[in-house]
C-alpha cells in the first residue's frame, strides 16, 4: 500500500523561522546598526539621534591613526602570543605523557579534572582574585616572595606595565591549558591504533613516534586550537578589565576593552568604538575564513591523494599487464 | 612497591605541582575568607581562622548582595540555556529530518555566522535595546540564545548520528503532527547530546561579562561576574576577609556544579575539539 506521497519540506523552513527570527532581530540588525553608528557622529550618554558624517569614513581613519587603539592591538597580540605558545606547548608534553601506553601515567582522571578546573570559574573572579593576591603593599604574593627572600620590600605588580601583561598572559594560560590539553587528548585517541602499532613494529620509541606519528595526525587538531584561540584572544575582555582595567598606562587594554571604555565610559563615543569593532570584525572574519579554507583543504587533499593513489595503482597494474 | 622510572617520576611531580597551582589561588581564597584583615596582612595561611562571621556581616553591610546575584544569574543562566537547546535542537532536527532546497545553504550559514563574537555588534545591539527600553531587563540576555550556531552544529551532529528516518515516518503514520513528533519522540532521543549542551550553555552564560556589563546599569539588576567588580572598589578597601568571602560566593556555585558534574564535563571538551 502506498500513501499519497506529501511533501513535509515545508516543515523544515516553518522550524527555522525562530532560529532566523532571533539571529536577524539580535545579531544582524544590531551588526548594520553597528556598522551605521561607525559612520556616524553617536557620541554622549542617553543620545540615539543621530547623522552620517560628511566623511562616512572619517570614525575608520581616525581609529586607525589612533595611537591607543593601535596599541591596544598591539597589546591583545602581545598577551595572546604570551598565553598560547606556552599553553600549547605545555598541553602537547601532558598529552604526550598522558597517551603514551608504555609509561600508563596514573589519576588521569583526577588530573585532568583538576587542570581543567579554572577554566569553568567565572573569570571575572578569577581577575578580581589574582588582583587581591597580588596586591600591594600586603598581599599573600608579597607576603610570599619576602619569606622566600626574594625581595625585601614588597613589589607593586600592577604597577609594572610588562607584569601586569605578563600576569594576564599567565592567566588565560592557566585557565585554557587544561582544556587544549584535553582536546588534544581526544584527538590522540581518535588516531587509529594500527598506525601506533605499526611504528612499534618498526622499533620507533616513545619520543620518535610522539614526533613522527602522533604530532602530523594531531596538525588538524592543533590548526584548530590555533584559530579558535585567536578568535577567542581577540575578545580577551573579562581579565583585564576586571585585573588591571587596563592599566598601568593603558598596558594592558586589549582591543575589547578599548571598545567597551570608548563607548560605556568618558564621553561615550560610540561612534568611535563601533567603528574600532567593525575594523575587530573584519579582522575575526579574516581568522574564520583562514579556518574554513584549512578545515576544508583537508577533504580536497584526501581526495587528491586518493586520486594519486589510483592512479599508481592503474599505472602499477598497467605495467603488470603489459 | 616496584621501582619507579626517573621518566614517571619527573611527570608525576610536574602533574601534582601544576594540580598544587590549580587549587591554590582557590584554597588561599577560601581560607582568607574565614580571616580577619590582621591576620591575611601577617602573611599566608592554608588553615581557616574563625572569622567567616564578621567577614560576612561587614560584606553584606556595604551593598554586596549576594542573593541578588545569584538570583539574577539564575534567571538569565536558566532561561538562556532552555532557549538555547529547545531551539538548537529544533533548528537541528529541521536541518536533518527535512528535505528542502535551502538546507544545503543555510547550513553553510550557520556555519559562517559560528564564529561572530558579540563585541562586533555590541554598540549597535545597545543602541537597540536602548530604544526599546530594554536595557535592565533580562530578555535580551536570554532570548539570543534561540539562535545559537555552534549549538546546532553539535545537535545536528548528533542527530545525523542517530535519529532514523523510519521513527519520523511511523509517528506519522499513527497520526502525529511534525511538531508533536518533535516534542514527544525527538526531544527524548536528544537527551544526551542537551544535557551535555545544557552544562556548557549554563556555566557560559553565568561566567559571561561583556553584554550584561552593558547592558544592566542598576544595582538590583546585577550578575553575579558584575558584582564581583564592585569588591575590586574602594568600599572593601582593606577588609581582604571580605573581598575573599565574596569572591568564595561568587564561585562557590560553580565549584558545585563542576564536582558533580566533571565526569560529563571532562567528556563534553573532549568531544568540542574532535566535532570538526
């Protein structure tokens, strides 16, 4: 029996509409609106009247002569740099360890429920902590570094413009390890056995197959962590605002904290910023479509290879043939 | 005990400092929270003192709500995370079960649209909320997680992994509409993949700063991430016994729900990185 065949594809777009309803009144709008305001004269608290500049790029050309907001940049580039290399480095040696079967490291778990622990607490208590420990002139860190002798007289960390950045670095680093570590974990265990066994057969050691096997099949993974950590350290806006609100000598302002305190403080020019967030936009843009293209390039090359592979195999069975 | 290799040696030290290093900031918070401002300036201490009481009346005497916080955080957190996985899993399920000319393209959509961070559109979101008077309200906290791409990305993932087509077919047949088919058969299906979801979409949009600070101005209206700032202030200058104990509060909820939660949590990083 045969039912009268009935076309549900109309279902698929009724159950899109609050998806699309929701991105268009709260993301794309407020993006335009955004992108208006940028080109704008929009400035002073409780204004929303406003007129396009003579200039519609006039906000862009100063901004990008702004010699804050160019430091700024420079500044989230410098802590993300600071954060990601040793976070990536140090994730990559626990994952070695933890995957390695020879050396079967106990209270994995544990460890990795603690390592991972800083990422979930909120980090705006987290700033506001590592502020209070640090603080001078009495602060369990002062405390701590004049017992040990270090130095005799209490130290002003917030105070030192390359310790402010380096202590924010530091934290990023501390809350975001765990979670790179446990990813790359992931990806190990997602790396078919055989390969493993293989290089075993061959006589490759720990170190060898860690290099030569494991490092090439986690470059993905890795790629990944990259970019998404980019993404994420050009937001970088919780620890520095609440850390060190920027200071000592806008040393640590990153480009989201610039935006927030061009708009939410001062002389609330919103013009400014929204135009400093547009320029933040194109450059997310940028990191994002630099993603598709590796994460695509991946099938193609598989392909590819593929395609190389049969044509091997039809010249080797060719030449047998013949 | 078998003899232990150098090699296992060297990392089980490193392991257990680099533990040491993710519990003490915390432990040094709890504790300072039970001392007074004498005894946190005569240097550290990993043992509680017996003050809790006094920290507690003065941080509550200088404007630090915390019940206020967590209420509001609550709120948000909650409703933020039932918009965001009713209609993630329903955006998902569209995307999956339906064959309509556009799906192809408005999953490449979605997957533009994945990695647009909210301080792009900041100034022209408050600008818009300011208009309609709904700046100190909550909705605009809660109600853009209705549209939440890299949530869909991962139930779509999911149910390509395991909703059958033949189920959709059958409750057809015994007479049940699209939408009842989704609220009563595919919800249940999707347990896993939305508790999974629903830990992460809580924990992000409790710990989340950025829009609420500009969003919520009045003082009755404040997260708990907010109030936190109010203890970097002058009010508690050199009560450090207070500015710990608030700082405890504002992460005690979030210690509790990890300690219960880990197993899944721990699992659900896992599976974030390796979804591509």
């Amino acid at each position: 029996m045969r039912h009268k065949s009935v076309s549900y594809a109309k279902y698929g777009y009724i159950f899109l509409v609050p998806f699309v309803a929701a991105f268009l009144f709260f993301s794309l709008y407020p993006i335009i609106y955004t992108l208006v305001i940028s080109m704008s004269d929009l400035k002073g608290v409780g204004t929303a009247s406003f007129s396009i500049l003579a200039n519609p790029f006039q906000n862009f050309i100063n901004i990008a002569k702004n010699e804050l907001f160019q430091k700024s940049l420079a500044t989230t580039g410098i802590i993300w740099i600071l954060n990601f290399i040793p976070q990536m480095a140090l994730a990559l040696l626990l994952t070695a360890w933890f995957t390695n079967e020879r050396l079967r490291v106990r209270g994995q778990g544990a460890f990795k429920v603690l390592l991972y622990m800083p990422n979930i607490i909120t980090s705006g208590t987290i700033a506001v902590l590592f502020y209070s420990l640090f603080s001078y002139p009495i602060g369990p860190v002062n405390s701590l570094v004049t017992m040990l002798g270090l130095t005799d007289r209490p130290y002003e960390f917030l105070r030192d413009a390359s310790v402010a950045r380096g202590l924010i670095a530091f934290i990023q680093f501390w809350m975001w390890y765990g979670n790179t570590m446990i990813v790359l974990i992931a990806g190990v265990l997602g790396i078919s056995p055989a390969i493993f066994d293989a290089a075993a057969i061959d006589g490759a050691n720990s170190l060898k197959t860690f290099l030569y096997v494991t490092l090439p099949s986690l470059r993905q993974i890795m790629l990944y962590t990259l970019i998404t950590s980019l993404i994420g350290g050009l937001q970088m806006f919780d620890i520095p605002k609440l850390f060190t609100n920027g200071g000592p000598d806008n040393a640590t302002q990153t480009a989201s904290v610039y935006i927030f305190n061009q708009a939410f403080t001062g002389s609330y020019q919103y013009n400014r910023a929204a135009a400093a967030s547009m320029l933040m936009f194109v450059i997310t843009a940028i990191f994002s479509g630099a993603l598709f293209y590796l994460m695509r390039d991946k099938d193609a090359q598989k392909a590819k290879k593929q395609r190389k592979l049969l044509e091997k195999a039809a010249a080797l069975n060719g030449g047998a043939q013949a | 005990m078998t003899k232990m290799s150098p090699t296992k040696v060297v990392i089980y030290v490193v392991c257990i400092l680099l533990a040491v290093l993710s519990i003490m900031p915390f432990w040094i918070m709890f504790v300072n929270s039970t001392r007074s401002t004498v005894e946190i300036q005569g240097g550290i201490s990993l043992l509680p003192s017996s003050h809790f009481m006094s920290n507690l009346s003065i941080l509550l005497n200088k404007g630090f709500n915390p019940m206020v916080g967590f209420v509001n955080s609550f709120a948000i957190a909650a409703g933020a995370t039932l918009c965001g996985v009713y209609f993630s899993s329903l955006t998902a399920y569209a995307l999956v079960a339906y064959h309509f000319k556009a799906r192809q393209a408005f999953f490449t959509f979605i997957m533009c649209v994945l990695m647009i961070p909210a301080q792009v559109s900041a100034i022209g979101f408050y600008q818009f909320m300011y208009q309609l008077h709904w700046v100190n309200s909550i909705w605009p906290l809660i109600l853009p997680s209705i549209a939440a791409p890299a949530m869909v990305f991962f139930m779509r993932q999911y149910l390509l992994s395991t909703l059958s087509i033949e189920m959709v077919e059958a409750a057809r047949i015994d007479g049940s509409g699209e939408f009842a088919t989704f609220n009563r058969i595919i919800l249940p299906l999707m347990a896993p993949a939305i508790a999974t979801q629903a830990i992460f979409a809580f924990v992000g949009s409790w710990n989340s700063l950025f829009t609420p600070m500009i969003l919520l101005t009045s003082k009755d209206r404040y997260t708990m991430p907010i109030m936190v700032n109010l203890l970097r202030g002058d009010i508690y200058r050199t009560e450090f016994g207070s500015i710990y104990l608030g700082l405890a509060m504002t992460s005690l909820p979030l210690f509790v729900v990890y300690f219960l939660l880990s197993r899944y949590i721990i699992a659900g990083v896992a599976l974030g990185g390796v979804k591509e």
